[in-house]
C-alpha cells in the first residue's frame, strides 16, 4: 500500500475543500493518507476524519495578516513570513521524524512551503497541487493592465513555497491558455466533492453569503435591507437579527445553504468561485481590499458570464438589488459547466503518477482509469 503525505494551505475554505475532495477520492483506492493541515484547514478537517484511518496532523500557518479593516496588512505579514521561516525547522521535527517513520511515496501540496522542502530533503517526490500556481502557467496577457502590474512580485511570492516538483496540477474556474514552453504542467477545472457534483439544486429565494471574517457595516446594511433571507457563513458568527441568520462554517450546511439560494455573495476564492458556478448559481464577488489575486479572480468571474464583481467598501442596497433582478442571466451554459468538473483530470494524473512510483518499487497497483461517484451516502455526507 503507498503512503501518501497532503499538506495544505490554511487561511480560507478553498484548500481544505479541495485536500478533502481528493482525500475523499483517493481513500476509496487503498491509499494510506497523513493530510497535514495549519489551523483553519485543521478545524475543517479534524471533525470529518476523526476516528478515521486518514491521519490528520495540525502543522504551523503561514497566511496574511489583516488590519481591522479587513485589508492586506503587508508589514505584518512580511513579519509573520520572517518569524515563519526562522522557527520553521523546530516547529517541523515531528513532520520530519514522519517523513522518517511512515516513508512517504508521494507527496501532495496545496500551496504550503513546509512539505516540499522535507520532500526535497528525502528525495520524496511531490506534485503541487493548487490554484496559486496559475500566476506561474496561465498566459495572463487578456488582464487588465493594472493587474497584470501586480504579476512579477505575486509570481516571485509563488515560487518560494517550493522548488522542483514532479508535476503541476493547476485548479481553477477560467482557462486560458498555458504559457508556452512549459512541461509536467496539467490544468484542470475545480474539485468538487460528491456533495456538490451529485447535488440537486433549486432556488429557495434566500442569499448564501460567505465571508472569512465579520461583515462590514455597508455589507450588513445592504443585506439588511435585501428583503430577502440571507444565510451568512463566516468564522465569527453572531447573533441573528431580523432576516440575517449566522452560522459557523461547516461543509455539508454550507452546500446545502448554497444548492437552495437564489445567489451567493462572497469573496473571490477560486474553490467557491467554481462550486456556485458548477451548481447554476448567479455570483456577486467582493474581492478582499488589497488582494490582487482575488481582483484577478473577479476578473475571469465577470469575463465568464457567470457573475460580476464589485469593491467590498462599494456594495450597497441598490447594487445587491440589480444583481437580484439580473441574477437569471448569470446562469453558465450546461457545457460550460460541466468543463469545471476537474476532478476526473486530477485523478488521472494522480493514479498515472502512483503507478510509476509503484512498478519501480515493484509493487502491484490497480490503475482506476475513470473517476466513479462513491456510492456511500454515509461518506457522502461527512
């Protein structure tokens, strides 16, 4: 049996979907998994694979830093990044001795510096797995110049969270065309978990909303007076007021909210970007101030047809009410839809990947040349 290492970015909700949507896959294939998570991915995952044979290990964080305004605090993070990376060989020992103890045969990365360099260290291969690495693949050419200023120092940020991997697998909503030249790069759709790729969807007239920190005071106002039900997910929940209600971020409550809503208003994460399109769902983007990666993401949202984006600090009443009244025509194209369906690629790559590690081991391993739906309903609903 191979042993498989995944470790992932914390800060957001779209590298735990994505760590869990293939661990749900690859589970099912007589894999041996130790997912490596920092805290925010750690408290998504930790509830659904406790008591589980996947093993689950809290790693350090490495995420941006935020003023109370809910902007990039750069200064702060660059600090956060120095204390990071000066204490980072203590604070991995006990990942290192696992690398020692368990042999890994291949590890998985989504968007984390700690594994690839231990990777590196005992010659393990691994293949990073994310949508960051988009800025180091895509042609970017079609941004707008005022984004496409932003690439160099995003690119460069990009390329210190590892060096040599064995293969890219790229994750996102939008495709454009790779840049020319590059090898061992595969672009995907977004992963989607059962839960959503087998989910029935109507439209119930409530918002979804999600957001990662509190809502701010002209968000608040505008879905106040949305004169509709808004289901609001975030990590600092409170109390319920008029027809605002709060709830914790959990996946199966999440999906549920956003398979019956009328709209999802969020941030411009890649992961949940790709699910509401995936489902039919009409999408109102508020980047997060000072985030350029998600201004680009709002970019190809808008581009796609399959929804619009707008400065958090400039949402108001009347525009959450005309993106109400034009959310049927947001609605992506059946085709376009089931392209975003990455999930098969994914595994392909993955199961091709394994078998070379396998037949030069000498080991036997059965090739899975399709992805089939887990029938489970109990794992389903994890």
């Amino acid at each position: 049996m191979l042993t498989i290492f995944y470790s992932m970015a914390g800060e957001g909700r779209g590298h735990a979907a994505r760590a869990l949507t293939i661990t749900e896959a690859l589970r099912t294939r007589h894999y041996r998994l130790h997912l490596f998570a920092p805290a925010q991915a750690y408290d998504f995952l930790e509830p659904v694979y406790r008591n589980t044979e996947v093993k689950i290990t809290q790693i350090p964080e490495l995420v941006f830093q935020y003023t109370a305004q809910g902007r990039v605090a750069y200064l702060r993070t660059c600090l956060h990044m120095l204390h990071y990376v000066m204490t980072r060989r203590q604070r991995f020992q006990a990942v290192a001795q696992a690398f020692v103890t368990e042999q890994p045969d291949l590890v998985l990365v989504d968007f984390e510096p700690g594994l690839p360099r231990l990777a590196n260290q005992f010659g393990v291969p691994w293949v990073s797995l994310d949508h960051q690495n988009f800025l180091r693949t895509y042609d970017l050419s079609s941004l707008p110049r005022r984004l496409r200023w932003h690439l160099g120092y995003m690119q460069l940020a990009v390329s210190l969270y590892g060096s040599r991997p064995h293969h890219r697998i790229v994750s996102s909503f939008y495709f454009p065309p790779l840049r020319p030249g590059l090898r061992a790069v595969t672009q995907v759709g977004t992963l989607f978990r059962d839960s959503v790729r087998l989910a029935k969807t109507q439209d119930a007239g409530h918002i979804t909303v999600y957001l990662r920190r509190a809502l701010s005071a002209n968000v608040q106002e505008a879905l106040r007076n949305s004169g509709r039900t808004v289901h609001v997910f975030t990590a600092q929940p409170q109390a319920d007021e008029n027809n605002l209600h709060f709830f914790a971020i959990t996946p199966d409550h999440f999906i549920e909210s956003l398979c019956q809503c009328s709209m999802l208003l969020t941030t411009a994460g890649n992961q949940l970007l790709g699910e509401a399109l995936y489902l039919g769902k009409p999408v109102l983007v508020m980047p997060e101030p000072s985030n350029p990666e998600q201004e680009i993401n709002g970019h190809f949202l808008h581009t796609s047809g399959g929804g619009c984006s707008v400065p958090m600090e400039q949402l108001n009443a009347q525009i959450l009410q005309t993106f109400l009244q034009q959310a049927h025509s947001y609605r992506l194209p059946e085709t376009e839809r089931q392209r975003l369906d990455g999930l098969p690629k994914t595994l392909e790559v993955l199961e091709g990947i394994l078998e070379s590690i396998a037949h030069r081991q000498g080991k036997s391993l059965r090739l899975h040349t399709a992805y089939l739906p887990i029938a489970d309903e109990n794992l389903i609903n994890q």
